[in-house]
C-alpha cells in the first residue's frame, strides 16, 4: 500500500495497435427494465474501471449503458486524435439511446466521467433523473495535472499504481487506473473551476478519503453549484482514487442502487 505516481513502464507489455481495444475495455450494455443507468469512465481510463458497478446493477433489473470514450482502451495514438468534444458527444449519445427505451435516466461517473454526467444534467435537464459521482474531477487541483499533456497520451496503456487503489484486484492493463489528465480533461469539456450550472437533479457523491489524483478543490467547485439539501457526500475509508474497483466498491454499489430505487418515481 506504498504510495507511488503513475506507472508508464510498458515493459514486458504486448504491443497494441491503434484503434484495437485492449481487453477488458469494451463498451458494456445491459438491457433490463424501464429504469436506465449510464456509467461514464474516466480520463485515460477504459470500461474496465465500471465493469464491475454496470454489471451489478443491471444483474438488479436495470437497463445500463456504459461507453467507451474515443481514443481510450486502446493506443496513445488514438487518444492524442480525440478530446473533450469528442468524449461528450459519446455520452450524450449513449444518454438518447437509453433515454430512448427507458421511462427514466440516472448518470453515474468516475472522475473526469463525474465532470461528463454533470454537463449531461445541465444540458438535459429534467431527462436526467439523479447524479451519482464518484471522486468526481472538476478542478486541476493536483500535481499532476502538470503532466496532463504529455501523460494523458502516453500513459493509455499503463497498469493501475499503487497510489489510485489499495486493492490488488483493480491492477490491470486495460487502463491507467489513475486519471493523470483529470483537470485537462475537465478544460476540455468546458467545465474547468467552474461550479456546476443548472443542475437541479439529487446527487450522490462517494468521495476517497484518500485520493492521489483528485484534490480537495473539486469538492468545493461541485458543493459551490449545488443546493444545500440536494447533495449527499459518503466517504470512502478503504479505497483510493478508482473506488469502485477498491475495497469500498460494494458500499458504493449498494448505495447507488438504493439511490435509484429511492428517486426513481
């Protein structure tokens, strides 16, 4: 549990080639019953790091959509092609694809996937039925947007470090695991320091006690935008910046469905 950067070491790793997904990091859907969730990755992350949250909830009854964002999941090259626009234009697709079949829509986001299901919020409204956030990436509060620019291309590929989670389990080559770019990504989408707009939906945010990546400047750009009584923070004792593939996935898992089930008419 030593803490550490981000890991770019590629060696022993099989060379992948552009526009070939890496395993792990395809795209999830789940058909189910009137009530949909879409899940939205983070900057530099892949499916993978949602897998396991889509799958629990559409093993519940609901229909779930998880994309994968453009350039992610498979080489660098792909992901110095693609950028803000890009990535939410792929979300707000998978949103009136699933708001298509279903009679309500929650967004769920992990880090600069939090910044995406806010902006989705905003610019649907009413469409969107609640927020679930996890660490959610709204400011460049961290050393390490520094190096968004020359590691948010070059770290695609990278296996999780020690420093976004403390559970084994979640190291895979299918994403950074870290999210180095956050703030960058964040910029990108339009959403840089600033405070949530029109955003009326409930939201739940499960936020790491500990968390190498996203600083504490995020939370206070997010509670800025948001009414008092509209926003319910729950620490994350056990994990680091990838909570849900950390060791409080399960609180986070079982939260959000009591969440939907709560605010789901």
């Amino acid at each position: 549990m030593a803490d550490g950067g981000a890991s770019c070491d590629d060696t022993g790793m099989s060379p992948v080639l552009p526009g070939v997904v890496l395993p792990g990091a395809e795209p999830f859907e789940a058909e189910g019953g009137p009530v949909g969730v879409l899940l939205c990755h983070g900057f530099t992350g892949s499916p993978q790091s949602l897998r396991s949250w889509a799958e629990y909830l559409a093993s519940q009854g609901l229909s779930v959509s998880l994309p994968r964002l453009p350039g992610h999941g498979t080489s660098w090259q792909d992901m110095a092609r693609t950028g803000g626009q890009d990535w939410y234009t792929e979300v707000d697709v998978a949103f009136g694809a699933l708001a298509s079949r279903c009679e309500q829509v929650f967004v769920f986001g992990l880090s600069m996937g939090g910044c995406l299901a806010l902006r989705l919020a905003e610019v649907h409204g009413s469409k969107v039925r609640g927020l679930v956030l996890v660490n959610p990436s709204l400011a460049p509060d961290t050393k390490l947007f520094l190096l968004a620019r020359h590691s948010s291309t070059s770290c695609v590929r990278c296996p999780a470090s020690r420093a976004t989670s403390r559970s084994r389990a979640s190291t895979s080559s299918a994403t950074t695991g870290a999210d180095p770019g956050s703030g960058y990504a964040a910029q990108a989408v339009g959403a840089d320091d600033q405070p949530p707009r029109d955003v009326t939906q409930p939201v739940l945010v499960y936020r790491s006690t500990v968390d190498h990546v996203v600083g504490p400047a995020s939370m206070r750009v997010l509670l800025a935008g948001l009414a008092g009584g509209q926003v319910t923070v729950r620490e994350c004792p056990d994990s680091y910046h990838v909570a849900t593939l950390d060791n409080d996935a399960q609180a986070i898992f079982e939260g959000s469905l009591k969440f939907v089930n709560d605010h789901a008419s």
